[in-house]
C-alpha cells in the first residue's frame, strides 16, 4: 500500500483522488474544507494543511487552477515543501508556467526528493473515467517509479521530456482545443444565423471531417449548457495566456491563440467565466461582427 498525498481537490482533483482510494491510504487537504467531505466518507484521510499531506505521504499530487495556487500550496511553513520527505515524489499537475514549475523542481531536488509535471487533458467525466490524458516533464525514472499511479488516472499517460516540458505540449494542446471550440461556434453561429435549425447544423459539423472526438462531445453543451463546466472559460483563458507567454519567449507566432484570446476577453467580460468553454457559441451570438476586409492584399504580399 503506499500513501499518496493529495492536495487540491476541486472539479479534477476530487475524481482524480477517487480513484487512487482503493489500495492505497490517501490523505487530502483543500483550500475549501466542505469539497472534501465526500471523499471523507469514501476513506480520504484529512490534513488541515499541504504540509501535514506532504509528511505522511510517500508520493504527493497537487492539482490546483495556476501558479499563484501552486505557490500557495507548495511554498510557505505549512506548504508541500515544508513537508516533503527525501526520497519522495511529487507530482504536480496543475497547468501552470513551465518555468515557474522548473523552479520549483529544482527546490524539491535541492531536499532529496524528485519531481513531476503531469498536466492532464480531459473534462470531468473523463477524469472520473480515470481515461485521462496525461503528459509528464521530468526524469525517466522517477516517470518510471510514478507510471502505476498515474495509470489509475489517465488511460493515455507519455513521459515527454524534461522539466517543464509536459506542461508545453499541454499547452500545445489547449490551444488548438480552444481554436477549434472557437471555430466551431463561429460555424455554427453563422449557419444559425442563415436560417439552419442548430441543432441539425451542429449535427452535420460533427458528422463531417471536422468532427474531432473533443467537437462531438461538446456540441451538445453547445446548445444545452452543462450547470457546472467541464473546463471553464477562465481557466481555458489562462491556458491561452500561458501559451502566449512561452511562444514569445520562443518567437514563436500564434495568430490563431491571439484571436482567441480576445474572444475569451470579451466572453469574461460578458460574464461568462465560470461558463464551460462551450459557451463561446452564446458570447459570440451576443458580440457585433468584426470588421472584415474583403479583397484587400496585405502591403508585405504585394506585386
């Protein structure tokens, strides 16, 4: 039996810590005490503090929203590092800066222990499927000594790097799963808009080669919002934020996250934050057109 240490147990982590119960004795803390009460019941053992989850654990899982959580959480005297055992390992897979959670792998080197980034692509039902997708930065053989948990959690789980380097192609990902929940809301908007029911309009989109296995399952949230989101416009707007921020550092050009983030500015702004990402559809039905220049060469393209 090993103990596993579990700090923040929210929308994703609370299925997540679910499935390490059985077998295992897991102790967990959350910010909102409340949220754990359902896994109390289940057998979770509480600690009031990430410190106190961190000295009785051989592995330690965080999962919280951004890098202001994280610090919260590992640094600090009542924070993971505080706790942290030589020789243990954590695994932090929140989605975060990847250099901030380089940073903090070399501090968790620096007390004996070794330390994952394993970032998770997924709503919550896959979560609570344990059919989550999970990249992971670090060593090869402590991603090797975690392979059997993380395994409970994610039925797609690939060692990618080095430090930091699970949280990159998370990124990677996020943008392209904003692009295209993006896309098709403006596909849908405008077929709506010229006189096709939407539902069958959203039907033929997810039926014909654009329909990716991320489109089909959101489309019906599309047109029947879920009460709580799966992935909600303000993380999936700090995901782009994040990415924006890596490609400049690598001069890399994202046109596509850029108009994106400004749609995602605008759904904030009319109150769509804690709305899933499939609400794109209903903040851009209530955003004037853009203007659009048709048949305009760009000067650097000109004869």
């Amino acid at each position: 039996m090993t103990d596993i240490g579990f700090v923040g147990l929210g929308s994703m982590g609370a299925p997540m810590a679910t499935r390490l119960l059985p077998g295992h004795r897991v102790y967990g803390t959350n910010r909102s005490p409340a949220k754990a009460g359902p896994l109390v019941e289940q057998g979770m053992i509480w600690r009031d503090t990430p410190r106190q989850v961190a000295e009785a654990a051989q592995v330690v899982i965080s999962m919280v929203t951004d890098d202001a959580a994280l610090a919260a959480v590992a640094e600090g005297p009542g924070g993971i590092l505080a706790g942290l055992q030589p020789g243990a390992i954590y695994i932090d897979m929140s989605t975060v800066s990847p250099g901030h959670s380089r940073q903090l792998a070399e501090r968790v080197e620096e007390l004996g222990a070794t330390m994952l980034d394993a970032p998770v692509s997924g709503s919550v039902p896959v979560a609570e499927s344990g059919a989550l997708t999970i990249m992971v930065g670090g060593s090869e053989q402590t991603y090797l000594a975690a392979s059997s948990l993380l395994h409970m959690l994610g039925s797609n789980v690939t060692h990618v790097g080095g430090h930091g380097q699970g949280l990159l192609l998370k990124l990677s990902i996020n943008i392209s799963l904003a692009a295209q929940m993006l896309a098709f809301s403006e596909g849908l908007l405008l077929a709506e808009r010229g006189g096709i029911e939407p539902g069958l309009a959203a039907h033929v989109m997810t039926a014909s080669s654009i329909g990716s296995p991320m489109l089909r399952t959101r489309a019906a949230l599309v047109l029947d919002p879920p009460p709580e989101a799966w992935f909600d416009v303000r993380l999936m707007h700090k995901d782009i934020r994040l990415s924006l921020q890596a490609a400049r550092a690598a001069g890399v050009p994202l046109p596509a996250t850029t108009a994106v983030d400004r749609v995602l500015d605008q759904a904030e702004d009319l109150g769509f934050g804690e709305s899933d990402i499939a609400s794109l559809y209903q903040a851009l039905a209530r955003t004037p057109a853009w203007p659009v220049a048709v048949g305009v060469v760009p000067q650097a393209h000109a004869a």
